[in-house]
C-alpha cells in the first residue's frame, strides 16, 4: 500500500493535526510531517474520528437479499463512517449455528468495505425455547462474543438466567430485545395521547421497562453481561442508571431515530416512521440525549433495518416496522450531540467507536488516532449541511424517515486498516 497522508485535521475535535497512513497502521501524528511520497488528503476544517462501529446492522443475507446483502450493507456502512459493524442474527436460515455465521463472517471478509461480525442467536430459530449453539458459535471462525433474538425479546427467565451463565464463560454478552410480548399484543405505536387520537394500539413504556429490570437482575445474580438493544424511554433511562449505580454489568445502546423523532409524526401514517420499538414523545427524546451524554447510555447503534419499497409502501397496520440508517447515523448525532453542546467529538468518537467496539470485543477497532494503531479512520466535514435523497445510497433500500431532511455533516473518506473505502464522498 502507497503512504497517505491526511493533512490538517481536527483529530477527535481538536487542534490540527496531520495523519500518516503507512500500510494498514498510523505511523506518525503531529504538525508538518513529511509528505514526500504519500498521497495527500486535505483536511482543513474536518474532523477525523477512529472507524465508527455499529453495535447493531440488519444485513438480511442470508434469506431476504430483497432488502439488503452483506455487500451492499457494507457499502453503507464504508458511506456512514462505519469500519466494523455486528450483523443481527435474524437471517433466513436464523444465524443460531456455527454454519451460518460463518457464512456472514467470510462474507464480509471477502467484500472488504468493512469488518462484519455475526450476532449468534440466542434461542434455537429466534423461538426462545431451546439455548441455540452459544460456545460453537464462538468457537467458530467468527469467534462469536455477543447473541441476540433481536426482532423477539428472550421472554423466558428460565432461558435469559441461562443464556447469561452461559456467555459469561467466555466473556460474552447477551443483548436483549426489550419487550413483553403480552403488553405489546397488536401494538402499532407508542402508547400515550398521540396513539389514543389516532386509534391506534399502544405500544406502552413498560412493556420495554419491565423487561430490562427483570433482566438487570439476572445480570446481577448470574454475574454476566447483558446489554440492552434500542432503549426508547425515559423510565428505561431511570433503569439502567440504577443498576450502573450498584455495579451490575449492564450497557445500552440508543438509536439514532430515537434521539430525533418523536411519535407526533405517526400522525401521517406514513409507515416509514414504523419502527421497533416505536418512536416516543419528546420527553422520552430529551431523557435519552441527556442520558447518552452523562454516560448511562453508552453508545449509539444503528439497527439500521432495510425492507423493500412493497414491505413498506403500504397502509400502517401491513408495513414492515425498521429503518435504514448506516448512511445518516453520524448527522443526526452531529444534530442532536454535538450542535445542541451535549457532546463534543471526542464524546462521539466514544459512544460511536470506542464503547461499541469493547462492548463486543471488536478487536483493531474503537482504538486511539495513535502511531502503532490500525488506520481504520472517517473524515467529516462537519460544515456541511444538505438535504437527505435516499436514491443516493449505497443501502439497497430506501426506507429512511429522513427524506428531504436537512443534516448536518457528511463523511467524506473512511479507511479500513489504511485502505481508502470511501474517497470524496463516493465509494472505491
């Protein structure tokens, strides 16, 4: 690989800085270094943060390649920043075997926009009645560290409590889909005024609450890991914040459509705002941007969620619940973190690359913009503002809630491990 050289950038937010790429690692960081035969990036002006990681992708292959591939989910992800994402494990076949997440894992190795490792199922075909096969998985080539049934809370006790004794072994986490599946019988959206006007079946908080502190529990008894996927209320804020204060090993993880939009937008009963968990209101809006701030929320996940135009250009109650957002994550954060001064960019490149990464053990990723690290790198020019066009992406759906929005921000280059995936805004 040729040198290159990024001159000039705010590396993590701060003053200037250049960058020199040398292979696949950073080999120096300062002011005014060499540019003999390297190639030279201008970054006046940008910020440079390490490789963004995605704690939680829907990459659809196997099974629904009608709505994403791992190639074509890990192009969005090289347009959004993104060096490593975690592919959810429900796929047709389910991803619950050794077999199928090593499928996903190659891959994602042989198309080299970024690095993708597999989420193992935690119960048999996302049925939560029988433990699927947790220590293969991890002893597989895809070296499994952490298992969901997102789409299908583990609602059991009986199989969580087990789930979790299990992982902790090997340092795993389980990351759980919060939400009772009797209180959420034929919900439509979140429960409250909006829902009520509009007759729609209500999707109530505590339906995610009651699960995450039942599940916080059994973290603390067992003493394992549990992480918490999507977290969307101000009551599930109050949770976690409670259990971080005894010591129990929890994480959670926000959305970014869950720290902008709010339930009031249903009211067109447009089904791209039909999501999973559902959007809330605007004081569950604010909890969540102060808690992603202060810490109790530790990063921001995707679950960037494609379907295809027909799941989705249809009246509410049929349409597909999920969102696409790899290729916005980083503006709407830069939104609603960074220009309202709740987080600087240090404090995204925490919640948006380092904690995911340790959170799922995402070795060469979440590390400093240091000499001697992986050049796994996203540059930003974070003056820009522009309005969202889906038929823009790199994703092969279009069912973002962000059509016609203006955001601010827009990556400009990625590299992973020194090899530019993304150069100017447009792939490689």
């Amino acid at each position: 690989m040729s040198k290159i050289l990024i001159r000039g950038a705010e590396v993590l937010g701060g003053a200037p800085q250049d960058v020199l790429i040398d292979g696949e690692t950073i080999a120096a960081v300062g002011t005014d270094l060499d540019a003999r035969g390297a190639e030279v990036v201008d970054a006046a002006g940008k910020v440079l943060l390490p490789g963004l990681v995605d704690l939680h992708t829907h990459l659809r292959e196997p099974g629904r390649e009608d709505s994403e591939t791992v190639l074509t989910g890990t192009r969005a992800a090289a347009c959004g920043g993104y060096t490593a994402v975690f592919a959810m494990a429900n796929t047709f076949p389910v991803a619950d075997t050794a077999g199928v997440v090593e499928q996903v894992y190659r891959l994602g190795q042989e198309h080299g926009y970024c690095d993708v490792q597999p989420i193992g199922a935690v119960t048999v075909g996302l049925a939560g009645r029988q433990l699927a096969e947790l220590g293969a998985m991890h002893e597989s080539a895809a070296g499994v560290t952490v298992f969901s049934d997102d789409g299908k809370c583990v609602d059991d006790a009986v199989i969580m409590r087990r789930a979790l004794e299990y992982v902790k072994a090997f340092g795993g986490v389980v990351a759980q889909h919060a939400q009772e599946p009797r209180l959420t019988e034929g919900a439509q959206m979140n429960e409250g005024v909006v829902s009520a006007e509009l007759g729609l079946g209500g999707w109530p908080a505590v339906a995610e609450e009651s699960v995450i502190a039942r599940d916080v529990l059994l973290a603390d008894h067992v003493g394992s890991r549990v992480h918490i996927c999507h977290l969307s209320t101000a009551g599930s804020v109050e949770i976690v914040r409670w259990a971080k204060s005894r010591g129990i090993a929890v994480t959670a993880e926000v959305t970014p459509h869950h720290l902008l939009l709010t339930d009031e937008l249903v009211r067109s009963y447009n089904p791209v705002y039909k999501v999973n968990p559902p959007l809330r209101t605007e004081r569950d809006v604010r909890a969540l941007r102060e808690a992603l701030a202060d810490g109790t929320i530790d990063i921001v996940a995707t679950d960037h969620a494609p379907h295809p135009h027909e799941d989705k250009d249809c009246e509410w109650a049929a349409a597909a619940m999920g969102m696409v957002g790899l290729e916005t994550a980083l503006s709407v954060v830069q939104e609603t973190m960074v220009d309202t001064g709740l987080l600087d960019w240090a404090g995204v490149a925490d919640r948006m690359s380092f904690a995911p990464a340790r959170i799922g053990r995402a070795t060469g990723h979440g590390r400093p913009v240091s000499v001697g690290e992986p050049a796994n790198l996203t540059l930003v020019d974070t003056a820009y503002r522009g309005r969202v066009d889906p038929a823009g992406f790199a994703s092969r759906s279009r069912n973002t809630p962000y059509e016609g929005r203006e955001l601010p921000g827009r990556v400009t280059h990625t590299w992973l491990r020194g090899k530019a995936t993304l150069v100017d805004g447009k792939l490689t």
